[in-house]
C-alpha cells in the first residue's frame, strides 16, 4: 500500500462507503474541492465510531495526515467554516 503525508482541505460528510460489499458501512468523508473522497480517521480513534469525526460532519477542515489508499488518517485538524446543522 502506498502511503503518504499531506494537507487536505474538504467537505466532511457522511455517506454509505464499499457499496455492494460485505464491509459496506456510514463512514465520515473528507471531498476535496477537486470531487476526490477520503474515508476520515483520526490517529488513535476508533476505526468505527469515532464521536469527534462525527463533530465533523458538515463543517470544512484542512488537515494534516496520512493518506492511504482511499483513507485519511488525520493527526491534527482545524475547521474552515462552521459545522451546518
């Protein structure tokens, strides 16, 4: 798998992930303004279920992490526009 560090910035929604699949779950996503989606996790938080990504959702972030394949693996974080409720 290839890995790397980078800055994203994006839309945190949630939406329906591997669909079709046995592992098709709700997963909070970062899109990217260029349409690209990365299924967010924070460092150390729960693959699953993770209350402070779910804080998340509707606001817009630039964050710092890893990205491998199709998931973002944030270390730190700061909201670029309120979360819409």
């Amino acid at each position: 798998m290839n890995s790397s560090q980078q800055r994203l910035t994006g839309a945190v929604i949630r939406r329906a992930v591997a669909k079709g699949s046995k592992s098709e779950h709700e997963a909070v996503v970062l899109r990217t303004p260029e349409g690209d989606e990365y299924v967010l996790r924070r460092r150390g938080g729960n693959a699953f279920r993770d209350p402070e990504l779910d804080n998340l959702v509707g606001s817009s972030i630039s964050a710092d992490g890893l990205v491998a394949g199709q998931t973002f693996i944030m270390h730190s974080w700061t909201p670029q526009t309120p979360r819409k409720n």
